[in-house]
C-alpha cells in the first residue's frame, strides 16, 4: 500500500465505523490493514470486494483511505489555493477532509490566504503528505517543445543571479534566464514567452521578448506610443 496513490484494495474486514482494506484478499497476522470510514463505503460493499481509494493520514497522523479523489497525487504538481497560513506554514485546499500543509521552509515566496500557487505533493521524513513550491526536482526535461515555439507557464522561483525558473505548462522544466528577465516577474505569474533554446538535457531557455526582427517592430511601437 502506497501513501498519496490511488490504488484497488480488498476489503477484509466490516466494523460499526466503516471497513478494513488490504493488498491482500484476505486478513492476515502481520499485514497493515487501512480504514475506509462508513460514510465512504459504497452502498452495498461486501468483503472480498475491491474498492480504489486514495490513502493519507488523518488529523490523527493514522494511514487512512478516501474514495473521493485528491487534485494531485504523489509527485504530480496543481495548483491549490490557500485556505489559512498557520505557524507552521499554509494549508492548502487539495479536494480532501484534511487541508494539505505547505511547510515554510518548501515556500518560495511568500503566500496569501485566497490565491492559488503551483505545488507539488511529497512524503516528508516524518512520512506525511506536503505540498513543496520547490518544484525543480519535480517537474519534467521532456518536453515536446522546440525552438521558437511559444509556450505559457508558471514562475515557481526567482533567483536574482540566475532568472525565473519556470513549470511550462506546469510540468516542463523551464528557466528565464537573467538576460532574458526585462521585466520584473514574482513567483505564482503565469508567462507567455518564445523557447530561446532547448538544452542537451532536455530544459527550455525561456525569452519573453519576440525574435529579434519581431521585437524591433514592437518596441518602435511603444516609442511612438509614448511620444505622442
């Protein structure tokens, strides 16, 4: 059984609170049994039958199961909104009975309660659910993007000497270079831009101006527009 996957158990087991799920077929001595609670329970559940559910751990810290279905799975990235930010970070809305926190330390930004951020979802060493905006790790080199395509994306982290670090279409590895930043963005903003070039490792170099030919047409524009 696997924690912040969906998967199909057997139920073992039937209590006044709900059933006991496992891999197995049956209950055996010195396997971890989950609990799906009762209001969860499809109508008509015997034992034997195999039930797909979501598992996490409750307010209790107890591995437990949902049939509803979560707005990402372990190691996808979404974006969820801010429900609170508490003392020891935000809590997210993530489709599910418990919020999902976002540690301070996985924020690259500062966060409001209300707006939406890109996060993925990660198994902390103490074995629990997170959310990270730290996606770089977490996202994708195999995109089916090529030169100068035109691609929009999510800023998930700046870095004053290197650029924008970028999740096109909050998957793909991307970076705004610092050459390439003439503008001033912040984490959470979502971009349109043109692939600059596409590295041997398979990460795009984002450039949010036009192909040079392009761009003079369009600054000439602005000059005369700030002339007159």
């Amino acid at each position: 059984m696997e924690l912040g996957k969906k998967q199909t158990l057997y139920v073992v087991k039937r209590t006044d609170f709900g059933v006991y799920l496992n891999e197995n077929e049956e209950e055996q001595d010195g396997f971890v049994n989950v609990l799906l609670p009762r209001k969860q329970v499809p109508e008509g559940t015997q034992i034997g039958d195999q039930i797909e559910v979501f598992l996490y751990r409750d307010s209790m810290d107890r591995l437990i199961a949902t049939t509803n279905t979560p707005k990402l799975t372990l190691g996808e990235c979404a974006k969820l909104t801010v429900i609170e930010v508490g003392k020891i970070g935000a809590f997210m809305d993530w489709g599910l009975e418990k919020d999902l926190l976002l540690p301070f330390k996985e924020q690259t930004g500062r966060v409001r309660t209300g707006r939406e951020y890109l996060v993925c979802l990660y198994v902390d060493k103490s074995k629990r659910l997170c959310a990270t905006m730290k996606l770089y790790h977490h996202l994708s080199n195999e995109s089916p993007y090529k030169e100068n395509d035109k691609v929009t994306g999510t800023v998930y982290e700046v870095i004053e000497d290197m650029g924008a670090f970028v999740a096109v279409d909050d998957k793909y590895q991307g970076l705004i270079p610092v050459k390439e930043l003439h503008r001033k963005v912040a984490v959470s903003d979502v971009i349109e831009g043109r692939v600059a070039s596409v590295k041997e490792d398979g990460k795009l170099d984002i450039s949010l101006s036009k192909k040079a030919y392009l761009q003079m047409d369009v600054d000439c524009a602005t000059i005369m527009e700030t002339i007159d």
